[in-house]
C-alpha cells in the first residue's frame, strides 16, 4: 500500500476490518483468529482487551494484536504512557517480543495505535538488561480529526521490508525520534514556502518576507498545542476543522485572509474590547496577552487592513504545515512547577508541560519565555534558532 492509500483508511473511524486488513497488507505474514482471545483485564482503563492475531516477523520474533477498548474517562490523546504499560506486560519474550495495539472508544471516531517491544540484551558490564521502547516515541493517534500523515509514512515504510520485516524493521519504522529531525526540516521548508508566497504575490523584500513566515509558523506552532488543550472553542480539530473548506482552492489566500486574521485578532484583543472592529471577535477563542499575536498587521480596523493587508499565503502552503506538524505532535499532562513568569502567569504552563515532556528544547516567539533563556536545563529558543540547530546535527 502506498502512504496515501494508508493515509485515507486511518482518517476514517476506527473499523477492525479495516485495520486488519490494512495491516495484513503491510506485513503480510500477519495472521488473524478466527475468534478474537479475551485477554484477562489489569487495571481499570480498559473495558476489554481482545488478541486479534500476531505477527511472526522473519527474524524469529512474534508480534500480539491487541485492540483494547477503553473506559469513557480516559483521554486518548494524553495518556499514551498509561495506555502503554496496560498492553506492555503481554510481551513475555518467549512467545511474544512486542505489541501492536489499538486503543479506541465506544463512542468517539478517533484511536491510537501503540507499539511495544521488550528484548533481553547484555550491557556494557555484560549484564542481563531488558531494553524496551521508550514510552512516547512509538505512538500514534488516527481517526477523522487527525493528519494521519505521518503514520501512514511510516507504515509505508515497513510495507517495503514487508515479509522479510524484521523487529529492528518495525522498531525503526514507528520511532518518532527521528521524525524531530523530519519535522524541522519541514519547518524550514514551510517557512521558505510561505517566504516565496510573499516574494510573489506581496511583491515583500526577502528580509521582510522571511520576519513574516517565520512569525506565522510560530503562531501555528503554538496554536496547535493550544488547540489540542480543548482552548479554540473547545474543538481540538479547530485549525484543520476550519480549513476543510479552503482545501478545494489551493493558489487561493482565503483561509488565511478570512480565517486566521481574525483568529489572531481575536486571541489578541481583551473580550471587553469596544474599539473598531470588536464585532468581529471570533467566540471561544481565548485572550492570549503573551504578545506572539499583538501587531498592527492583524488588526481588524478598516484603516489597518488598507494599510497593512491580509498575508499572500497559498492554502496549498498552510496544509503542508499542518499535514507535516500534526502526527508529530505529543500531548502531556503539565508538571506540577512553582510561580516562575509573573509577567505572564500562562506561560508557566509551556515550562510544566516541557518539564512533563522532558524536552530537550522549548521552541516559542513569546518574549516573556524566551527573557527566560532556559527552565530546569530546558533551553528556550526561537524557531530559526531550533532549525539551524537540528538542521547542523546540534
């Protein structure tokens, strides 16, 4: 199967059917019971766990096929470790070296696909180890309101070892790491695209046109995780839901110039604002007052907009930003941290969840994060200084 024919069955709600045979046609050797195999339940997430079939893999190693339905309170997006250690005690690494699983819902369109892999390994002191998948890089949530993107990459990419896949084969194929380093150069190229719209079609000096991308790229950056929070209107799909429409028109600017530009004047100007222009506040979308979204350009008065108009920017440009952003995007419930910006209060939240994360860097545009320079050994930096960073191997 080709990324894009994976791509279209992931988008759709979760069917086991159709997951099946998705799988069975990336790895072939995948062999399905005629009756799924109740697995005993350990802990309270899971409504029922069922052993679809395994894998046999052609270095020895057996894969489980595991679909687990989850209980109503547990969030999908957020609890990808939780999740991962419900299915992880099935690998015993005499019938069974990992686990490929479903996580879905009764009653919600979109899942999660979890691989797990445990192996036995001798360490530098000649020590008997177990290595196993790191909890957060081997994980993917499919469904409707997902890209998808991503993942049916990376399964395209295991389909090409196919039957001779081996558990290195399918560890490589599913670990984002990697990916982090796919992603800023996507980001870079993003930049440049939207750099080349306004050359083109805003007739912008190079220089300028560069300040411009990169602050759009930025904003969307942060707009995803805010979205992801429930925060835009209490719809985690808002960016990509609001796009739809604009997809059918490629070389046109309108979700940019009748969407966004309202989005960021909203997300700039207080709720209680009766200046020119405040009829055209967006509803649901939070007063953000870090200053990423404050500058006249945005504004929404009939002078500024004759004055500064909307941004040339191609809907072809944006939906490869958000098609190459959105797999590679973790959830993460926030540490706990002490009162650190008092400038800007909110801003604590991007430390504690990066403090959750356990990232390596925080990417922001925001002055009060970036006055910070670092947060319990968590370097903030801007995003040309990340690509450039990711870009030279640093």
């Amino acid at each position: 199967m080709t990324a894009p024919e994976i791509q279209k069955n992931f988008q759709q709600p979760y069917d086991r059917a159709r997951w099946l045979e998705t799988l069975r046609q990336v790895l072939p050797g995948t062999a399905i019971f005629s009756t799924p195999q109740a697995v005993a339940l350990a802990g309270e997430r899971a409504e029922s766990i069922l052993q679809l079939g395994k894998i046999p893999l052609a270095d020895g190693c057996k894969l489980a096929l595991l679909e687990v339905i989850v209980d109503e309170t547990t969030d999908l997006p957020s609890n990808r470790v939780a999740l991962r250690h419900l299915v992880a005690r099935y690998i015993d690494q005499a019938e069974y070296h990992g686990v490929c699983a479903i996580f879905h819902q009764r009653h919600t369109t979109g899942y999660r696909f979890t691989f797990v892999a445990r192996e036995a390994a001798l360490d530098d002191d000649g020590k008997l180890v177990n290595k196993e998948t790191a909890p957060r890089r081997y994980t993917y949530l499919l469904g409707p309101d997902e890209s998808c993107r991503t993942a049916a990459e990376r399964f395209e990419l295991l389909a090409q070892a196919g039957a001779a896949a081996t558990l290195n084969d399918v560890r490589a194929a599913f670990d984002k790491e990697p990916l982090t380093r796919e992603f800023f150069k996507r980001f870079e190229h993003a930049i440049e695209a939207v750099k080349a719209d306004l050359e083109h079609y805003q007739k912008l000096p190079s220089a300028q046109a560069y300040s411009h991308a990169q602050l759009l790229l930025e904003r969307l950056l942060f707009l995803y995780f805010v979205q992801n929070r429930g925060w835009l209107d209490q719809q985690r799909n808002f960016l990509l839901e609001h796009f739809q429409p604009h997809r059918v028109s490629p070389n046109e600017f309108s979700y940019y110039g009748d969407f966004l530009e309202q989005v960021f004047f909203t997300l700039s100007t207080p709720p209680d604002f009766k200046g020119p222009g405040a009829a055209l506040r967006l509803p649901g979308l939070p007063f953000l007052n870090g200053g990423l979204f404050d500058d006249d350009e945005f504004a929404q008065t009939n002078e500024r907009k004759k004055n500064h108009p909307p941004l040339c920017v191609r809907n072809a440009t944006v939906a490869d930003v958000f098609d190459g952003y959105a797999a590679m995007v973790t959830l993460v419930a926030p540490a706990v941290i002490a009162p650190t910006i008092t400038r800007d209060p909110a801003d604590d939240q991007v430390l504690a969840a990066a403090l959750a994360a356990q990232a390596d860097l925080i990417v922001s545009g925001d002055a009060h994060l970036l006055d910070l320079k670092g947060f319990k050994g968590i370097e903030i930096v801007t995003a040309a200084v990340a690509v450039e960073r990711i870009a030279g191997g640093a």
